[in-house]
C-alpha cells in the first residue's frame, strides 16, 4: 500500500497550501481560417474553436475529480490573430475578437488568448491594423487576451513598436476607465514570447506549432513556502534541495494531468509549464516564500538573490518531473495578483526599481503594476523599453503588464476582484524620456545573438 | 482502477463503518486499510478497487464528500496515481 506519510502530505498540499494545476490550456491552430473577408474569417474561427474545445471544460473537471486536485482554469489560446487573419483591416479584427469571446463564452473556457501580433523586427499593414484594434477589442469582450511581441535576442528591438505600445496601454486604460482600466489587465508587451505558453494574458498558440496541443501551467508558492517554513534552520545548499524537492512533486501532478488530458481529449500533450503563479489568497504568494526564507519583506536587500535562488532551483526540481517543459517556465511576480507583494508596496518596501531587477532573475517581468492615470505613453514606453531589453541582452522572456489606472494617483488601489487581486497604485520617476523613445527605429539585436 | 479515500477529523464512533458500508452500496472493493488516532485527530486511508463502482467516479467521489461533511469530517477520494506520481520516480 502507498506510505501513509506520503498520502497525507499531498493532501496537506492541496487542502491546506492551494496546491493546483492553474490552467489547462488548449492551443488551436487558425491558419487555415485566413480568408479576404472579416466576416467569413469571424464565423471560420469560431467554428473551429467551438468545435475543437467542446469538451475542454468537461474533461478539466473530470480529471479535477479523479486525481482530487483542482484545476483552477481552462483557457484556449490561438494562433496570433494578426497572422491569421492576413490582410484583414481595423473592423474585420473587431468582429473577431468578438467571435473569440464568443467562442469562449460558448466552450465556457475563462479566456481566449492570440489577439496577437509579433512584430520584433518590422511589421505588416496587417499586424498595425490589429495592434490598433486592441483597445477597443479589449474594451467590448470578456475573456479576449492580447499580447505584442516587440523584440527577440535574434531580432533586436522594434522602438517604433515599442513607441506605439505606449500609446495602446494608455487607450485600453481610457476605453475601460469605468473597470479600473481593465483592458490594460488583457495586454501584455513581451521579448522572447514563448509560442506554448499556458498562461494569461501572453498566451498564444505560435506559429511553429501543430494543429492542436494540450499545454498545462502548474502552480503552488504555498506548497514551497511551507516546506521551507519546516526547515527554518536550513542553509542555502539545503533550501535549494527543499525548492527542488517541492518543485519536482508539483510538477509531477501537472505532467499526470496533462498526460490525462491529452489522451481523454485525443490531443497531443505540448509542455508543462514550471510556474509557481501565486493568487491573491494568503498563504499563496512568492513574495512570503522570500520572506519564509529570511527577509523581513519583500522589496529588501537581499530578495534578488532569493528570488534567483528559488527560481533556478524550481526549474531544476520541476525539470526532472516532465517529460516535456516550456512556457514560461519560473516564479512569476505579478503585483495585484500576490497578497504579499500587494503588502510590500503598501509598507513602501517594494518599489517599481526593485521589481525590475527581480524580473531579470526570475519569470516574466513588469506584471500587474498599477501605476497613475496621467502617465505619459512615452514614459509607459521606456519602461516597456528597459524591461524588454533585460529580456533581450539575457536571453530570456520578459513582459510587461502595467495598468496606468484612469483616474487615479498614487495611494489610490485599483481592484478587480477573483485571480486577478488588487493593486495600489505606484510611485513613477518623473523624468522624461520622451526625446529617447522618439528616435524611431530598431535597437540592433544584441551580440548574444551572434550564436552560429 | 484504484482510488484512495482519506478520512480525516476528530474521532468518533462508527466511522470505518460508516464508509464501508457507503463503499459496499457503490461496489468498491476494500483492499486494505491504515488508520491512527493522534490524541482526538483521526485519520484513516483507504484503498479501494473501483473498476466495478456502480455510479460514475465523480457520484462515487461526491458521495463520500458528503459523507464526510454530514459527521464532520473531512473525506478525500482520489486516484492512487496522483500519489504514485508525486511520491514515486
């Protein structure tokens, strides 16, 4: 019979620290959608969608039966609506967006992401087109996400987007000023987007993938902080085996629920991605995982390095458990969505510096920032910039998440309630960097990118 | 197919017999059972073969959930392969 000690601890995980699969996440390809008339292409899309995920949401919930483990979110993400969608202009892109919510609304997943263009090196009428639709297409659907790829280590820099970006962020604020600026919470900037990443709001089905894919996120910062809260005596070698540890039985329920959905759906299973994606309730959050492991808050001297720590070591843990890994692969810090970030900034520890450096060791990037309603687009633009080229000169996927929330200041908080948390408001630099970001053009791909 | 049932709670009388004899009704074969009791605080496992089971896994899996919170306990029903997974290379 299983060891009873073992039974027990995998319970205490799930009922007591929230261990859970965050997101099973089905990746539709919608190439063969193209077609010269918005109508026809909106009407193919959802078609295909609706016909692909009829038992997504079914099948999430058997296997959440089955194994006793919940599985918070079903989603869908499609190929990047920009390139399936050709030579489409302003209002075909409108009509599908509204066919993608839809399709959501009828499948009964929580969200649809691909409202997408990549655009790191130049970009087509097509994908400006869309890049322009995306306030509005935010502001009149529910579970429509966006994502704008402006730049890869092979690449380099597209500032010209970058510039737009800015302007974007600050019109999807404006058109759902009556939600808290909720649109700007669909809207993510990234470097390096990854193609079979499960998450929201980044997620999209890339364009070197197949038909159709099962991708799964794992989640579970509480799981870790526990384990660690167990070992308060443990030192650094030590805490990283425990990490390991941690990471590895997490991620092995996620590979068991891929595995499971991919056979009960008959779809192959992509990659598990090795997240520890905190939420809002307590006891589920990063930033108490750093503060488990010595420091008085998060935001202090000294949480880089713990973040670097925890995020190398539930790779290395979370690695071994998979057959297959991808995504986005790491600890994710998005502020409104974690209690003890949101704790942080209101104690004045963590600030919006800070949050950077700690993107350049960890998942991700600037996530769930609230920050004032009046914000320049250039200034929301050269904080894209820094953040986007963190990601580029190292290699890696960063993003940016920020809500210039309308109407409000610094001390206000911006709420929207469920996994999406609340914010408080964040103090900016006041200084301009309006002449840098209107030069227009490229910054050249850096000469990590000289790899042949 | 086999599943784990966990019960966990304060102790009271009947308990064992009580999911057994919900087990029995739904036809899941009792292959072993493990129980303690730390000073009130008890918990018992239970594996049991449901490949017979006379109602789907998710009526068998909400029946014992409700079981557990009618005599205040806490009742799990899960696949033996979350634990094997997790636990096991």
């Amino acid at each position: 019979m299983l060891n009873t000690k073992d039974i027990l601890e995998t319970i205490e995980m799930i009922r007591t620290d929230h261990l859970d699969i965050r997101t099973i996440t089905m990746g539709i390809s919608l190439l063969d959608c193209a077609c010269e008339s918005g109508n026809t292409f909106a009407t193919r899309i959802y078609e295909k969608i609706t016909k692909k995920a009829e038992n997504l949401v079914k099948t999430g919930e058997e296997i959440e039966k089955k194994y006793g483990v919940p599985i918070i979110n079903k989603r869908i993400s499609v190929t990047p609506i920009s390139l399936a969608g050709g030579n489409l202009g302003y209002d075909d892109y409108i009509l599908a967006a509204k066919a993608l919510d839809k399709a959501a609304s009828n499948t009964g997943v929580n969200f649809i992401g691909g409202y997408s263009a990549l655009v790191q090196k130049g970009s087509t009428p097509a994908e400006d087109a869309l890049i322009e639709s995306i306030p509005e297409a935010l502001a009149c659907t529910n579970a429509v996400c966006s994502s704008v790829n402006v730049a890869t280590t092979k690449s380099g820099i597209n500032m010209d987007a970058v510039a737009k970006m800015g302007h974007i962020i600050k019109k999807a604020a404006l058109l759902t000023a009556n939600n808290d600026s909720f649109g700007c919470a669909k809207l993510v900037v990234f470097a390096n987007a990854p193609d079979d990443n499960p998450f929201m709001a980044g997620a999209f089905h890339g364009v070197g993938e197949g038909e159709c894919i099962i991708n799964v996120g794992v989640s579970g910062p509480g799981v870790v902080r526990s384990a660690i809260a167990k070992e308060p005596d443990a030192n650094f070698a030590q805490l990283a085996e425990i990490i390991k540890k941690t990471a590895f039985k997490i991620t092995r329920v996620g590979q068991l629920v891929a595995r499971e959905a991919s056979s009960m759906l008959g779809i192959p299973f992509g990659i598990v991605d090795l997240s520890l994606a905190p939420t809002p309730a307590i006891g589920d959050s990063v930033a108490r995982i750093l503060e488990e492991m010595g420091l008085e808050c998060c935001g202090a001297y000294g949480t880089t390095a713990a973040l670097a720590l925890l995020n190398d070591a539930v790779k290395k843990g979370g690695v071994m458990a998979s057959s297959q890994v991808g995504g986005l692969s790491g600890a994710f810090i998005p502020v409104s969505e974690d209690e003890g970030m949101i704790n942080a900034v209101n104690k004045g520890a963590l600030t919006l510096e800070k949050l950077e450096a700690m993107t350049a060791v960890c998942s991700v990037g600037l996530d769930m920032i609230a920050v004032p309603g009046d914000t320049e687009a250039d200034v929301i633009s050269a904080m894209i910039a820094d953040e986007i080229s963190i990601g580029v000169v190292n290699y890696k996927t960063t993003a940016v998440r920020v809500i210039p929330a309308f109407g409000k200041k610094v001390g206000d908080t911006i709420s929207y309630g469920g996994l999406w948390g609340e914010a408080p408001v964040m103090e900016i630099n006041k200084y301009s960097p309006s002449k840098f970001i209107g030069r227009g053009g490229r910054i050249p791909a850096p000469i990590q990118s000289l790899k042949n | 197919m086999k599943a784990v049932i966990t019960v966990t709670g304060k102790d009271n009388v009947g308990i064992i017999a009580k999911v057994s004899s919900l087990c029995s009704k739904y036809e899941a074969n009792i292959l072993d059972i493990s129980q303690t009791v730390l000073q009130d605080y008890f918990a018992m496992m239970m594996l049991v073969d449901v490949s017979e089971l006379n109602v789907n896994f998710g009526d068998f899996s909400d029946a014992m959930s409700k079981l557990g919170s009618d005599n205040n306990l806490i009742i799990n029903t899960m696949h033996e392969d979350i634990f094997n997974s997790m636990h096991r290379i």
